[in-house]
C-alpha cells in the first residue's frame, strides 16, 4: 500500500511534485474554463473541518471537490464533538474511516498533525496559526502565470509575521527564490524560524521601502490575524507605517505584481490605490485557490494523473 500523502506545510511536497502541480492546475483550469467536465474524483467523499471562520477556503475546497465530481460535508467544531472534548486521535479515526479525504482549518499546527498521524486518509491544511500552505500554492501559481518561474525572483512580505510569512518562507527554500521581510519591531519572524531558513533566501528589513526594492511581488495580510482580535488597537498603533502603497511599488522592480490573501482592509495594511490598481492580482489569486486545490487534492488522493 503506498504512503499517505498528507499536505500539512509546505515543506512536505519537494520541487518536483510542485513543478508537476502547477502544470496540472494550469491543464485543469484551462478544462473549467472551456466548460470540459473532469471528475476524477468521483464517488470520492471529502470533509472539510473548521474551527475558523472562512470564505475562500470553502467555498474553493466545497467547489472544487464537486467540480471534481466528488462530494464535500462541512463540519464545523461548534456543531460536531470535536467541540465538546472528543480527542484529535478518536475522531481522525473515525472521520477517516467514513471518507476519502480530510482539509482542516483550525489553530495549533499540532491539532493538525495529531490528526494527520491518526487519519487513513489524506490530510490537507486549510490554515493553522503557524502555516497557510494552500494559499501559497496558489499566489505561486498565479506569479507563475502573470510572469513564468519564480526561481530566483524577489518576494517583499510587508507586515505581520504571522503564518503567511512563515509558509512563504518555505517555499522560498523548496523553490529557490527570495523573501525580504519588514516588521515593526517586535513583530519580526520569530527567531528559531529564522535560524530555520538562514541560507540565503531570507533577510529581514527595519524599513518597508527597502524591502520592497527591486522586488518582482509585493504582498501582505491584515495586521491583526484570527486568534489575535485582543491585540487589534496595539497592532493599529504598531503597523502604521507598514502599509503598501504607491511608494512601495514604485521602488519595486516595473513588472511587480501585489497580492493579498484577503479580505483586505483598505487604508490599513494596503491603500486603496494600491490593491485596486493595474499591478494588483488579488482577485486572480483568489480564483486560483479553487484551480490549485483542485490539483492538490486529485494529487494527494490518486498520486500522478497523466492528462485524459
């Protein structure tokens, strides 16, 4: 029987199983978008766990799972047991047993894993406090389709370094590019983090502008994150100047993209300017969760799937 393949972080998946994934996202869109059918996953049953309030993710994964002809059951925690005590283990058994895939959007990255290492099924990470791989997956893939390979390109994360800029930082040691970090004090990567990926993809910047010097993406996420709302009046005080605007994009390379994983707040952690203007991408990025999980899913469900 082959291994599981769980998507957890982003580190799990090597180069090569990227490369083949952005290909299998770009054939899989082009088929949706000239209205082909593609169900390999039909009869398939995936359930989708939240213990965070979310759009994008599903209504990506709930989509994308009927558009691969296979059926998706939302189960949030407040309306299931795993809201009243049932431990991680006892109900990866369980939910693993009726089903053949499992995405999770929950806190702790150890919630995750302990599910994983428990599920005879794949498991896929809707977003943890620490990582956001399937949101990554696809800004990549949508800098991929606007400008080609990002090999040796220059990403800007401006703002908080929360699970954004963790997975970004990932990506850029399994995809060979670069990650310029600026944080308001306080705020920087944490530091085993940075010990993690000291080997030159990663360098980290007291003033935004520099870190957004000659870079080919400028992107951010909302000051405050999930979890945090406690913190929201000492963040607005503390990210003030960390807002990506004209100047920003101005220093950055001319063909730079912006991104933001959404919902975004104007006026705070982008202008408006900004994110509704001719080098922002959002609502591509946005689209594309839908392509990329779709690939992600037949991928970890049947491995390999020559084009039919």
């Amino acid at each position: 029987m082959t291994a599981l393949k769980h998507y957890l972080q982003f580190k799990d998946f090597t180069r090569e199983e990227y490369d083949y994934l952005f290909e299998r996202t770009r054939w899989i869109k082009d088929k949706y978008k000239r209205y082909e059918p593609h169900h390999p996953l039909f009869d398939r049953t995936l359930v989708m766990i939240f213990e965070k309030a979310s759009t994008r993710t599903r209504l990506s994964f709930e989509a994308g799972m009927h558009q691969l002809g296979g059926s998706a059951i939302y189960l949030n925690t407040r309306d299931s047991q795993l809201g009243r005590g049932e431990p991680v283990e006892d109900a990866a058994q369980v939910i693993s047993r009726m089903s053949d895939l499992v995405m999770i959007r929950t806190f702790e990255q150890d919630i995750i894993e302990r599910f994983a290492a428990n599920s005879r099924v794949p498991v896929i990470n809707g977003l943890t406090n620490e990582y956001h791989p399937c949101q990554i997956l696809a800004d990549i893939y949508t800098y991929i389709e606007h400008r080609g390979s990002i090999q040796g390109k220059t990403v800007a994360w401006v703002g908080d370094s929360n699970n954004m800029c963790n997975t970004w930082l990932q990506a850029a040691e399994v995809l060979d590019f670069h990650v310029h970090v600026s944080t308001p004090p306080g705020y920087e990567v944490e530091p085993e983090r940075a010990g993690l990926y000291g080997t030159g993809h990663f360098q980290q910047f007291a003033d935004p502008l520099e870190a957004c010097k000659g870079a080919h993406l400028v992107t951010t996420d909302v000051w405050t994150s999930m979890g945090f709302e406690a913190e929201n009046e000492e963040r607005m005080k503390a990210f003030a100047d960390w807002c990506v605007d004209a100047e920003m994009m101005a220093v950055a390379a001319a063909d730079a993209l912006f991104m933001h994983c959404l919902p975004a707040h104007r006026g705070e952690e982008v202008t408006a300017e900004v994110i509704d203007g001719p080098q922002s991408v959002v609502w591509d990025e946005a689209e594309n969760r839908l392509h990329a999980q779709k690939a992600l899913m037949e991928y970890v469900v049947l491995g390999r799937v020559e084009e039919k």
